[in-house]
C-alpha cells in the first residue's frame, strides 16, 4: 500500500509539473501580429495542437483525481468496518464471560452500551424477548386473566343476589291476590244469598234469618265496614214469616249496598295487583337473563385462566429446563426468578378472597346452571309461585295472570260446571250450607260441612282480631239474646235501624220513619252534610228544633 502511495504521489508530481509548463507556454508573450489572430475563436482543427495536449493532460489529471477521492473513501469505510467487528467481537467475549460469571463487575463503557441496546430493543417492539421475558409475561397475563375471572364472580354474586330479591318480591303477591279473591267471593255470596234471603223473606224459621244476620256481622267486621250499619240488623226479624218492614228493608239496602262497593274496590285491588305481578315476572325473567349472562362471561373466563395456566407452566417448565441443561455443564444451576404473585400458577382455582365461597365451590366443579343442564332459576321461580299459591286458601291461576273478575251483583248461577269439577266446595255453596245447616246435622255423602268452614273463614285466620260469638263456637243456633253483636251498649232493633237510617239514609229512606216530617228530613240531610250524622237518638230533638219524645218515636218505629 505505501508503494502505490509513493507511485501515485511521483505521477502527481509529473502531471503537476506538465501543467505548469503548459501554461507558461500558453501565456508567454506574442507578436504584434499574432494578437488579431488570437482574437478568433478557436473551432474545430482550428486550434493549435498544444491547446488540445493540455485539455487531454486535463482529461487525465481529472480522471486521476476521482479515482484517488473513491479509493480514499473506500479505504476509510472498510477501517470503520473494521474496528467495529472487532469491537463487536470484543462485546460477545465479554457477554460470555459474564454469563459465565454473574458476579464479575462490569466496565461503565460496557454498561452504557447495554442501556443503549436496550433502549433500542424497546423502541423496537418486534424484538426478539428471552426465555425469561417470556415466562413474565406469561405470568402477568395470567394475573390479568385472573383479575378479570375474580371481578366475573362478583358480577355473578350481585346478579344472583338481584335475582333473588326480585323472586321475594314477587312470591308477597301471592297470599295478597289470594285474600282479594277470596273476600271477592264471600261478597258475592253475601250479596246473592244472604241479603236476597233477607229481603224476600225466604227463611223458614227466625233462627235461620238469625244465621244470615249474623254472618253479614261477621262478614262486615272482616272487611272493615261501617259497624253502625251491620248492627242494625240482629233482632229486626219477626217470629212469623212476612215481608219485613220499610225501616229493615231501608237498612238491609245499605248492607247491600256497602257490600257491592266493597266489592269493587276488591276489583280494582285485584286489578292492580294482577298488573304488579305480571310487571315483577318481567322483572325476574331479566334478572334471570342478566345472571346467565354474568354466569356465561364467568365460564369464558374460567377457561381463558385455565389456558393461561397451563400455558405458563409449559413455558416455566421449558425455561428452566432448557437452562438447567445449558448451565449444568458449568457446574451451576440458576434459580429462576420469583413471580409477583406464587399463588397465582399454584392454586389458580381458588382466587384470593373466594376459597369458602359457594359460587367458587360450584365453578370447581363445573355444575353451575346451564341453559337445558341443569335446574333453571325459571324452575325454582315456578316452584315457589306452586308453593305459595298451595299455601294459600284459594288457588291462583298459573303465572299469576290476573283472575278473570266478574260483577259481582250479577245474578249468575253460583252452580255451575265449572266450579262442579273441582273436588273442594265453592265458598259460595259452604257459605250457603252454613246459614241452612248445623254442624251436627247429618250431611249427605261428598257434600262439604259449610258451618266447620264459615268459622274458619271468618274467625281464624281471614279475620284475625274478629271476635267469635260463643253460640256459632260452640255449635249452637243463635237467638237475638246471646249474640255479642255489641258488648259495649244494649240497644233495641228499632233504634239501631232508626239510627243507621239518620246517617246513611237518602231522602227516601228518611221518609220511612215515622214522626217526621218533611222539613225535619231537610234539616237531618243539611245537618249531615254540613256538620255529621247523628250518633245519638238524644240529639234529634235539638238538630230538629222541636219536642221530641224518644221513647214514643221508637215505639212507633218499632221493627
């Protein structure tokens, strides 16, 4: 190489020195009359030969000069290349003898470079990771999954929890419609049966009008009615059989009267609850479809950690076998790093904070409730909505659809083929049996007693605080005088019906007592409207303005 340095610099010299000769050739001085003939241009073979030598000496020098410029060049690139295959031949020397080493100390210069490649190799995602990379990052996506599969079960608690808050809240509708329907019928019963008896005058003896009293009494305690109403009618019947007077029948219309608007409000009641129950059975068919979702998106993750598991011992498994292999001919073995979390590829079954849990047992052993698998939250709704309604004393239509109401004042045939079907009988023919018969009485085959029943129904448990005349206890026929209609005052049937006539009555009604007169009717209704009924019979004189004797104005209303 210094040989063709040496060459190249001697025809350098050469060339330099024939250059200069040219020119002091071109520029040497002329003749006066050379100058006109300098001034023509130079074309063609019109130049002079030592012009064109000096443009090819030119040609060559140029040609000389870019060859030396690309050889330079050329020559710096392959000492750079140089040096940096032998610095890179000294990197792997040292990254093998410190793998081989871990304890030796490493150089500042070294250290930087490694910082810098490491830099790079995270600039750069596409990189190539090591085994141990590998292994971290199959098990921090095993947390991830892990996580996800911990925050599934909450999601699955709540939705259960959801759903069975809705299934509570929707079996209390049951025993409600069960007690409306129920009252519906014993007021329709009463309205057909009793009061129809009563005031057609169809009983055969006084203690059977007795029966059908007492047990309006006891039917208007039970729904609440207006007790001055109901206690006007004991002891209004006659010992013959005639039509009753015009005060009873005005009183006996009230009855009615309150019966049938009772009875409407057990429709409308009915009604709403029907609307409730069925807006509820929506309610928990989303609650359901809400908690096999949860529990559908808990078996996705169930298995995505199930995979990520066995992913990550394969991979831990491969590593450290793989490592030991390498390093067990250096007479060492590496331990392998610990991860974040040991439990995680140990027990990944059982999550922090769920090992007791049901729902936890259940995902163990896969037997969660499956579409078409299992017993579905819809069957278990289904059993409990047959629970309650066998619990309750009338039956409820399947789903808890709302029951099909009818008027209840309308005269139907109580008997009829539907209600024969049925082996238990209607409340209306028990409640019938019960004003016509004793519980004593012998009672023809595969007929219900209705006498054991009426107490029942309207003593224990339908009418909790509803006291029970010991004559109807005990099974003895009721007279006027040891009914305990009112324990706190003894009154006679002529004031009693005198007395619901002043505060119910219309225009018509008060017409019937007798003593009064058209403007004391006046005064009775302005004072009832505008400041109340009268509750005592003492009071009359002063609402009406005049003398008044009590005891002649019942006498002449006696009943």
């Amino acid at each position: 190489m210094e040989i063709a340095a040496g060459a190249l610099l001697a025809a350098g010299a050469s060339i330099a020195g024939a250059v200069i000769g040219a020119v002091a050739v071109i520029f040497r001085p002329r003749p006066r009359e050379a100058d006109e003939a300098a001034l023509v241009p130079w074309t063609g073979h019109d130049r002079p030969s030592k012009v064109r030598r000096l443009d090819s000496m030119l040609d060559v020098f140029g040609g000389y000069q870019a060859r030396s410029e690309d050889h330079h060049r050329s020559q710096a690139r392959s000492e750079d290349h140089h040096a940096h295959r032998q610095l890179t031949r000294q990197e792997r020397m040292e990254d093998r003898s410190e793998d081989h080493h871990p304890h030796r100390p490493r150089s500042e210069d070294h250290h930087a470079h490694r910082q810098q490649q490491q830099q790079q190799q995270q600039q750069h995602p596409h990189r190539q990771l090591t085994p141990q990379e590998h292994v971290e990052a199959s098990g921090k996506k095993m947390e991830a999954k892990m996580a996800a599969l911990r925050s599934d079960n909450r999601a699955v608690a709540h939705a259960e929890a959801c759903l069975a808050s809705e299934i509570a809240a929707h079996r209390s509708f049951g025993p409600e419609i069960a007690t409306a329907k129920e009252d519906l019928e014993m007021c329709r019963a009463a309205v057909q049966r009793s009061c129809a008896v009563l005031r057609d005058g169809l009983w055969s003896n006084p203690e059977e009008a007795e029966q059908h009293i007492t047990a309006l009494g006891l039917l208007g305690r039970r729904m609440s009615l207006d007790r001055r109403v109901f206690e006007a009618l004991p002891g209004a019947c006659g010992p013959s059989r005639h039509p009753r007077s015009r005060a009873f029948v005005e009183v006996l219309t009230l009855v009615e009267r309150s019966l049938r608007e009772k009875g409407a409000d057990l429709e409308s009641k009915l009604a709403q609850l029907a609307s409730a129950a069925s807006a509820g059975l929506r309610e928990v068919r989303e609650a359901e479809a809400a908690a096999e979702a949860a529990k559908d998106r808990q078996l996705a993750s169930h298995e995505a950690v199930r995979n990520a598991a066995e992913a990550h011992r394969r991979l831990e498994a491969t590593f450290s076998m793989g490592f030991e292999s390498s390093s067990s001919r250096n007479g060492g073995r590496k331990k392998l790093p610990a991860l974040a979390d040991s439990n995680a590829s140990k027990d990944w079954r059982a999550p922090a904070g769920r090992q007791n849990s049901s729902l936890m047992a259940a995902l163990e052993d896969q037997s969660w409730d499956r579409p078409g698998t299992g017993t579905s939250t819809a069957l278990v709704l289904q059993e409990s909505m047959t629970s309650c309604a066998s619990s309750s004393k009338s039956r409820l239509p399947a789903g808890f659809e709302a029951p099909p109401l009818v008027a209840f004042w309308e005269d139907d045939e109580l008997e009829s083929a539907g209600d024969s079907q049925h082996n238990e009988e209607p409340l209306e023919e028990a409640l019938w049996s019960a004003l016509h018969t004793s519980d004593t009485d012998e009672q023809p085959a595969g007929r219900a007693r209705g006498g054991g029943r009426l107490k029942r129904a309207l003593s224990q448990e339908s009418a909790p605080g509803l006291p029970l005349p010991e004559s109807l206890a005990s099974g003895s026929r009721i007279t006027a005088k040891n009914s305990n209609v009112d324990s706190e005052e003894p009154r006679s049937a002529a004031e009693l019906a005198v007395l619901a006539l002043l505060e119910y009555g219309d225009e018509k009604g008060l017409a019937v007592i007798k003593g009064l007169k058209p403007e004391d009717v006046k005064k009775i209704l302005v004072h009832r409207s505008a400041i109340g009924p009268v509750s005592k019979l003492a009071d009359l004189p002063r609402m009406l303005g005049r003398k008044l004797s009590i005891k002649k104005f019942l006498s002449d209303n006696a009943v």
